[in-house]
C-alpha cells in the first residue's frame, strides 16, 4: 500500500480506535497522539515519494480516469498533508493537558482524527465531487469538536459556524451540479480540458459560485463573519487545530480550481480575487486592533493573512503562487501555535481578556520567548518565516509582470501596511500580557498547572517554534519546495496527464 | 419541464432564504433543510432531462441506450441526501442543546461572545 491511500486510512483506523477505547482515558489519549505520529511518518513517505515532482495517483477500484474516482498527490497536496501532520501531532500532545476527561470521554480524540480524515482527503482527491465529501466529512467532525461540552458560548458559536458553513457547502454542491450539466465530468484533470472548450462567461459564472462556496470556508472578505464569531469559543487545542487548518482547506480548495479549472478569463476572476485579498487583509487587521480578547484578537488575525494567500494566487505569477504556498505552511504552524500559547497563558493567569493578564515576562521568561518567535514571525520580522512569505508575495506584486499593472503594486503597498498593522497587534499582546505589571489579583501562577502538563503543554509549542525558526533560517530549502509546487500548479498539463494517462 | 423545475427551484431556494433570514432556530434549520432539497433538484435538473429510460444496460446490449437518463445525476443527489440527512440531524440536535444552554431561541440573543 502506498503513502498516499495511507495517509487517509491512517486517520481513519485511529479514530476507530479511539471510538473502540471510549471508556479509557489512557488507552484514548495514546491512539490519539500515536495516530497523528503515524501520520506524520506517512506524511514524510508521501513528501519523499511527490518531493522530486512525480504526481502520483491512485484510482479507486481500477476505474480509469476520469470514470472512476481518483485520488492524486501532487507537490503542493503533499505539502499540505505533511503540515497538517505536524499540526495535528502538537495539538494531540497538548491535548492531553488542556482536554477534559469528560470531553474525550465523549470522543474527543476520535473526532480529531475523523477531522484529519476529512482534511487528508480533501487534500488528496482529485475528483470535484469526492472533495465536496471530503469537505462534509471535515465539517461533521468539526461542527463536533466545535460544540462538544455543551458550553454556552460553544453553543453561541456554533450555531453561527454551523448554519453558515451549511449555506457554503449548499453553494459548492449546487457548483458541482451545475459544472456536471455543463461538462459531463466530475474529474478534475478532466474538468480542466472542457473547459477549456466552454464559453468562458458560462464557466466564469459556475467559478464564482466556487469563489463562494470556498470562499466562506476560508474566510475572505465578506463572508468571514462566522469565524471571529466562533473560533474562540472551543477549548484552546481545537482552536487552534481550526485556526492552523480548516480555513487553510479552504485556501487549498481555491487553490487548486484557480489554477486548474478556472484559468480562462483570469483577468476578470483573478481580478475579483486580488479585490477581495485586498479588502480581507484591511478588515481583518483592523477587526482586529479593537480586540482585547486573545483569542479573538488571533481569529481577526486569521482573516488578514487569509488576505496574503489570496492575494498570491490573485497574481497568478510563478513567485506569487510560490509565496502563497510558503504562506499556506508558514502560517498554519504560526497561527495554531500562537492559539496554543494562549491557551498556556489563560491557564497561568485565569483569563484570556489581555487586561486581566500581565507579568508574564517576569513570570515565565521562556513562554515570553517561545510567544516572541511566532507573533514576530506573524509579523514578519525577518529572519522569521513570515518574512520571507510575506517577502514572496508583496515582491511578486511589485515585480510588474502581473497582469494588473498598477493594481498589483497597490496591492503590494496594502500588504505592507497591513504588515505593519499586524506587528502593532502583536507587540499589544507583548505589552498587554508580557510586559506590563500584573493587574492586582490577576498575577500568572505557572506553579498553579502540575509539572507534567505544564511539559505537555510547552513540549508542543516549543517544538512549533523551532520549527518557525527553522524554516526562517533556512528558507531556501523550504522555498524550493513552494517554488516548484507554483511550477506545477502553473503547468495544469503535467496534473492532466498524470491522472488522465497522457490519452489526450 | 426544464421551465417547471427552474420555477420550483426558484421558490424553493426563495422560501430557503427567506426562512435563513429569520430570528428563529428553528426556522433557520427549515431553511437549511429547504435549501438542501433546492439544490438536489437543481442537480437534477442541470444535468440535463431526459424523457423516457431508465439508466439499465438492456439484455444483450454492452452499453447504456441513447435516450435512458443520465445516472451519475442522481448518485450525486442520493450522496447529497445522505449527508444532508445526517446534518440536518446533527443540527437539530444541536440547537436542541444551544436552547437548553443559552435559553433562547433567538439569534439576536447570541451575542454573549461578541462583546470585545
């Protein structure tokens, strides 16, 4: 068997396993953090496997391409899988502290994996339709995690995640139906040669309402309402497991039909797009100046950078998709870890407002440091990884071989301002939390967490900041791979021949 | 009957809206229940009507006839059904518990989190 029916099956067994092991905790916590190591090591195999730029495709029940479904892992899928591996082992470790018993008695660890099924799948199909299942089985599993323990602020935002991520998939179903009628194929490498042959205002039509669906899973201007609505709402392992991943599906989803389908009449729809990363990374940036929530603070925070990978594949130049897919990993291991040291502060100090907290420099010196690495890297401060995604993407605007002329340029001075905006975010949170004195009876107690969760809790971080400092320091290695992924994503005929056999 | 179907579809999908657009839970899950009912007729409908056979491969024949419907269709519609059975359930549940949680039923009064 190889990596890549392996990476969905992984997650899978795991969460059979984890659902098998209901009434241990012990047995439960290790199935959930032994599952994500294994997928990491999958995840590895598979990037070995794709790394040197083979695509490989699997078709299910032998059914020739495009008759039956196709699972395809190219560079960039491969990337994706292999981030969301590492993500999904720090959040299982951190986990254990931070979950109750009462919440992984109610399948907690076992809905995390059916989430990673869901996730691994959408980012390996290679069939329109399939991805639609694959979003639904993510969805389930997240409008669990998002809910379960029955809180009442859970409640408040789930109903709104729910019922607008509902609307969205109701769009990417009708797209779906309405691009069968007007192709007669659901396979995407397939899908991409009709179009080819279709009247490109009947194809732009059917991309916008992909524009739609995808894009209120991702959270770019207008439709992110739902996320700052929500994602603080959760335990702080599975906001951050959300603020890392499923609005990055999103982003990968967009992605793939922007380069592969939708690439007739690119001047109006990636137009609409470098608009729309526009106005995302403004609304999102200022959303968040009036936060004093951590939490939410970091979900506006989301949004803007949403903005950044829009605003790369808007450009549509080899450097400008190169600096969205370094963004897409860069800022998944970031985001989640920023969530996750939130969560370590409210449980030092009691709270996530940022006025009560305080004195944590003084406190724990190395939690200042471990938050100081992401937020400067958020902010990109170079030689932080942030840096030389936000680099990429602002120099392909500037480069002036896009096809917007003047726009893109503007575009690119936002992006800086917007930089600029979100590095004075994060030295609030530093000054807020880290730096000013404690509020009176609100001092951080780190002796108040025992020792051994206070490792499970650090251990993830730590591992996450290293790793930000390692892609930082070592960019050219981790751009290569971004860039030769853009490579590909430009050339939708090396996709089209891989999974269709070179018959065309 | 193209024109029928597009004129049901048409309400279909207005009556969703509207229905989303309400204060009430519940009526916001009628909508999404509606909604989803639209769109598997639109499904239907886009994939083009034909009149006549159904999608069997006749005795001694080895392939599909010229004038039997289209499957694929409506495998997409069955999968679509399935799953958007299982949600609207979840749904249900859900605000069943968001009810018990918050004591209200009125999304205006979901605003406990939104305070900054």
């Amino acid at each position: 068997m190889n990596a890549l029916t392996l990476a969905i099956l992984t997650p899978l067994v795991t969460a059979v396993l984890c659902l098998f092991s209901l009434r241990s905790l012990t047995l439960q916590r290790f199935f959930g953090v032994a599952g994500m190591a294994v997928l990491l090591g999958v995840a590895l195999r598979l990037m070995a496997e794709v790394g040197d730029g083979t695509i490989e495709v699997v078709r299910f029940g032998n059914w020739p391409a495009p008759f039956g479904i196709v699972l395809v892992a190219d560079l960039l899928a491969g990337i994706m899988v292999l981030v969301s591996a590492i993500i999904g082992l720090a959040v299982a470790i951190y986990s254990i502290a931070d979950v109750d018993a009462r919440r992984v008695r109610f399948g907690y660890y076992a809905f995390l994996h059916f989430m990673m099924f869901g996730v691994c799948g959408a980012f390996l199909t290679g069939d329109i339709f399939n991805l639609f299942v694959w979003f639904e089985v993510m969805l389930i599993s997240s409008f669990v995690l998002m809910s379960l323990g029955g809180e009442k602020p859970q409640m408040e935002g789930a109903v709104k995640y729910v019922t607008l991520n509902l609307i969205s998939s109701s769009f990417f179903l009708a797209a779906c139906g309405i691009l069968y009628g007007q192709t007669g194929t659901l396979n995407m490498a397939d899908l991409a040669l009709t179009a080819r042959e279709m009247r490109p205002e009947l194809l732009t039509m059917t991309a916008m309402l992909f524009l739609v669906a995808f894009g209120l899973k991702a959270a770019i201007f207008p439709l992110f309402f739902w996320l700052p609505a929500s994602y603080h709402t959760p335990p702080v392992a599975v906001s951050a497991i959300f603020a890392g991943l499923l609005t990055k599906v999103g982003v990968y989803a967009l992605v793939r039909v922007f380069t592969l389908i939708f690439t007739e009449d690119v001047l109006f729809t990636h137009g609409l797009l470098l608009v729309l990363a526009g106005f995302t990374m403004v609304t999102g940036v200022l959303g968040a100046m009036v936060q004093f929530d951590f939490r939410r603070l970091l979900s506006f925070h989301i949004i803007s950078q949403i903005g950044y990978m829009v605003l790369g594949l808007a450009l549509f130049t080899p450097l400008a998709i190169a600096g969205t897919v370094f963004y897409l990993f860069h800022h998944i291991v970031v985001k989640a870890n920023l969530f996750l040291i939130s969560g370590i502060t409210a449980r030092y100090g009691g709270s996530f407002d940022l006025k009560k907290l305080g004195g944590f420099y003084a406190a724990t010196p190395l939690l200042a440091l471990l938050f100081f690495i992401p937020a400067m890297s958020l902010g990109g401060i170079p030689p932080l990884s942030g840096f030389f995604a936000k680099f990429a993407v602002v120099k392909a605007g500037l480069a002036g071989d896009t096809m917007f002329g003047g726009w893109a340029t503007v575009l690119a001075v936002v992006a800086l301002a917007v930089g600029l905006l979100t590095l004075f975010s994060m030295t609030k949170i530093w000054a807020e939390v880290f730096w000013k004195p404690a509020p009176e009876g609100h001092a951080p107690h780190p002796g108040n967490v025992p020792p051994a969760e206070r490792f499970l809790l650090l251990a993830p971080v730590a591992a996450l900041a290293a790793l930000t400092l390692a892609i930082g320091f070592f960019p050219q290695y981790f751009f290569d791979f971004a860039a030769r992924s853009a490579e590909q994503l430009l050339q939708p005929e090396i996709y089209i021949n891989a999974v269709l056999g070179g018959t065309n | 009957m193209e024109f029928l179907l597009a004129i049901t579809i048409g309400v279909l999908y207005a009556a969703a809206f509207y229905l989303l657009l309400r204060r009430g839970v519940v009526r916001i899950i009628l909508g999404i229940a509606l909604l989803s009912q639209a769109v598997n007729l639109l499904i239907f409908t886009a994939g083009g009507l034909r009149e006549g056979g159904v999608p069997f491969i006749a005795e001694g024949q080895t392939a599909l006839a010229a004038t039997s419907a289209d499957p694929l269709p409506q495998a997409l519609i069955l999968t679509a059904i399935v799953i958007s059975f299982g949600v609207l359930a979840f749904t249900l549940a859900m605000v069943h518990r968001a009810d018990q949680a918050t004591g209200t039923d009125d999304v205006d009064d979901l605003k406990g989190t939104d305070q900054t």
